[in-house]
C-alpha cells in the first residue's frame, strides 16, 4: 500500500513541477521532511533492524526528489 502511495506523490510532484517548477519546491520539501522523519524513526531500532526499518523512507525520498526534478528539468527543456 505504502509502494502506491509513494508513486502517486511521486506522479503529483512529476506534473506539478512540470506545470508550476516554483511552486512545486515545498510540497516536495515537505513529502521528504515527512519521509525522513519515518526513516529517523525506523533507524532507531537496534542493529540490522534499523536499516531494514529506513531504508524503504531513504529509497522514497530519494525517488520523490528525482521525480521533482526531472519534472522541472523537462519544463526547462521545453521551447516556450
């Protein structure tokens, strides 16, 4: 479930950046504050645990940043 939601904000991202490349820094900020506050919490458990627990928080993060900026970057490619 949590996979689906993560590409959706990542398709939200995607098209807002497109269309709205200023606008769409905070709702972007404000997805990964969120995931990285899920992955502090996962690393919190002790050993190997702890990086099981972060690393899908780490992995989406990462994912919603690129889908930002490939967003921003293809409305920079455009020729108007």
């Amino acid at each position: 479930m949590m996979v689906v939601g993560i590409v959706a904000v990542c398709a939200v991202l995607l098209v807002l950046a497109f269309l709205v490349p200023r606008l769409s820094r905070h709702p972007e900020r404000g997805t990964q504050r969120t995931l990285g506050a899920g992955s502090r919490a996962g690393g919190k458990a002790p050993g190997i645990l702890g990086r099981l627990f972060s690393k899908p928080f780490r992995s989406s993060s990462k994912a919603v940043g690129k889908s930002g900026s490939a967003g921003r970057r293809a409305r920079g490619h455009m020729p108007f």
